[in-house]
C-alpha cells in the first residue's frame, strides 16, 4: 500500500526549479532511501511532504496525496504531527528529556500526568534509551551525546504517534557506533512507520532500506527495490552513481 504518493510535483525557490516533475509513490511500513548528488534537491523532497517548504521560501506544483487525500487538504499541524521530521544535526529543545518527550504530546492535548508519564517511559524505551536515561529526566538533553541526542529527537517524533518518518541524514554527525544503533532503531521502527531517508552514505542506504530513489539535478532518475538499484540498475547514471564515478 502507497501511503504518499507524489504526483509531477515540481519545486522552485524564487524562479529557480529544483525539482522537476517528480512522480513517486512511498510504501507503508517499508524504508526508502533518497540518494543523490549535494544540491540534487533531496531535502527540499523532504521540506515539501512535511509542509515546510513554504516557510522555506519554495512553491511546488503538483499533487501529494497522504493517505490517497490531497495533502493541502489536511490542517498544517496535522500533517507536521502525522508526517515526522528528523535532521541532520541532532535538535533536542534546551530544555530537559523529560520536557522534549512531553512538549508535542501537550500541545496536542495531552494533560493527564500518568498518561505523559507512560508517553516518555515508552518512547525512551522504544529507542533504546530507558536504561541510560530512566533515573536523568530532569538532565538538559543538549548535554546528552550526539548519539543520544539524535535518538531523543527520533523519540520526540514518535510521540505524537506519526505514520511517516522523514530523516534528512540523520547519522551525519554521528560515530560508527552511534549509526549502528540508529540504523538498528529504524529497522525496527519500520515494522509500525513508513520511513524516508536521505543518505550521503550509499552503504547505509544499502543496509537498512528496502527501496532506493536517485535523485540527479531535481529529476527522479530511478526507483526501485534497493537491491535492484545496487545491483542492476537500468540508469547508466544510477550505475555511476552507486559505484561512486561521480557525487
Ligand atoms: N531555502 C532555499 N532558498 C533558495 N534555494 C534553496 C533553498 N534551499 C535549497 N535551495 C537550493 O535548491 C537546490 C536543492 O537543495 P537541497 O537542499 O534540496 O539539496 P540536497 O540534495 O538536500 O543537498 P545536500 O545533499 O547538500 O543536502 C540547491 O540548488 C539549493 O541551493
Ligand atoms: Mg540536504
């Protein structure tokens, strides 16, 4: 089942196209890779599912339908609650864990005090931080480690109970130990979210996603089952690309 699916959508700053009559359909519970050179226009893909391109600067044309309805036609703040974000440097509010985990799931409603109790016991356990952190809410999550900072933010995310991740490299900033477990987390997370990811690191792509996109120049080149991008792929630019001619 298609959970997205992006319809000739063209993206443009000003009067320049950065994206161009991209058409893409995202499968639930699965994980898609988006790779392609810097400036291919990978995170304006991402900015534009979530509703930020707007605030961003950009315009698109073109249809996204979320749930086979048209994007547009959802309120701005379902979408966000719906369709999480995850960036590149790890975000975590200046305040403490217990605060980031509880900030979102208050300003959708959430009062009751053993309800918002459960939401953080859950979500820290969900990605794997209950150990470090059960005895530290109070500790300010900006002097958290990287690793632990981008996991919170990945938590925060889930605890409006999304359908979609969106992660604009997220290991970027990240040691070989901390991108093990973030990988590991996803894979896991993808049993109940649909999840995008935007990968400089073809291994990555390779190991953790189920489908892969290459984006060159705002134009989908090709899409297809991950291994079948790696391994045959039908583009000779995608065969460049993943045997690293160019990037
Ligand atoms: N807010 C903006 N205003 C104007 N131009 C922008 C804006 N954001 C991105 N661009 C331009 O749009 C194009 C696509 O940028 P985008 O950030 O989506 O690429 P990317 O594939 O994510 O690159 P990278 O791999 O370096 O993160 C680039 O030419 C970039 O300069
Ligand atoms: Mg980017």
């Amino acid at each position: 089942m298609n959970v997205l699916e992006i319809k000739n959508l063209s993206v443009s700053y000003g009067d320049k196209l950065v994206i161009k009559d991209l058409s893409m359909d995202i499968k639930k519970n699965k994980i898609t890779a988006i790779i392609g050179p810097s400036g291919c226009g990978k995170s304006t893909l991402l900015t534009t599912i979530n509703l930020l391109l707007e605030e961003n600067g950009g315009q698109f044309t073109g249809q996204i339908l979320f749930n086979g309805k048209d994007i547009l036609s959802y309120e701005k703040k379902d979408v966000r609650r719906m369709i999480g974000m995850v960036f590149q440097k790890p975000t975590p509010f200046p305040f403490s864990v217990y605060k980031n985990l509880t900030y979102a799931p208050k300003y959708y409603g959430i009062r009751d005090k053993k309800k918002l109790k459960d939401i953080v016991e859950n979500t820290l356990k969900r990605v794997g931080l209950y150990e470090e952190l059960k005895d530290e809410l109070n500790r300010s999550a900006t002097k958290l480690s990287g690793g632990q900072q981008q996991r919170l933010c990945i938590g925060r995310a889930l605890t409006v109970e999304p359908e979609i991740l969106l992660l604009d490299e997220p290991c970027s900033a990240l040691d070989i130990k901390n991108t093990a477990n973030i990988e590991r987390l996803l894979k896991e997370l993808s049993k109940d979210y649909t999840i995008v990811i935007v990968t400089h690191n073809l291994s990555q792509a390779k190991r953790i996603s189920d489908y892969t996109a290459f984006i060159l120049d705002g134009k989908l080149i090709e899409y297809d089952e991950t291994e079948k991008i790696f391994s045959n792929p039908k583009d000779r630019r995608t065969k460049e690309y993943v045997e690293g001619i160019f990037g």
